[in-house]
C-alpha cells in the first residue's frame, strides 16, 4: 500500500528528505505523497521512513492503493535501475 498525509500535517519538513523515492512533496495545503512512487520503503529501509519522522503521526496507509509487498517490491525495482534488488 502507498502511504498518505493526512491534513493533520503541520508542514514541518522533515519528511519530505527522508524519502528515498522522491514520492513526497509540498501540496496546496501540506506535504502529499505520489503513490506511483511511494513504496513504504520497501527495498531501502524496514520501516517507511517519513512515519518515523512525522511528529503528528499522520501518514497512514492510503487504501485506495493497496499493494502487497511482493507488489512493493516490484515497483522498487522499477524506481531503482541498475540496483541489486533483493526480496
């Protein structure tokens, strides 16, 4: 599943550079995540990074993009040629 922002944000900033996918982004109103890009860090981290980081907890798993890890996992490679990927 891609994450989402919710409009809790407070637009600190901090998770925006924590993604190693460039899926995260400053929005009308507060930061959002493109889904296309977002794979929960799966294939860079064990943890979604920007979850780690937000101070307000309000990045969820968006379920309007629910994806299975082997699925994660494919969109990762996608995102990353020319890396050794690993499941």
């Amino acid at each position: 599943m891609a994450l989402k922002i919710t409009e809790e944000c407070i637009n600190c900033d901090v998770c925006e550079p924590e993604c190693p996918n460039q899926a995260i982004s400053q929005g009308e109103e507060y930061y959002v995540i493109d889904p296309t890009r977002c794979t929960e860090c799966v294939g860079h981290f064990n943890e979604p990074q920007c979850q780690q980081v937000c101070p307000v907890d309000c990045i969820p798993q968006d379920p309007e993009y629910a994806e299975t890890h082997e699925m994660l996992l494919i969109k990762y490679a996608a995102l990353t040629p020319g890396k050794e990927h690993h499941s």
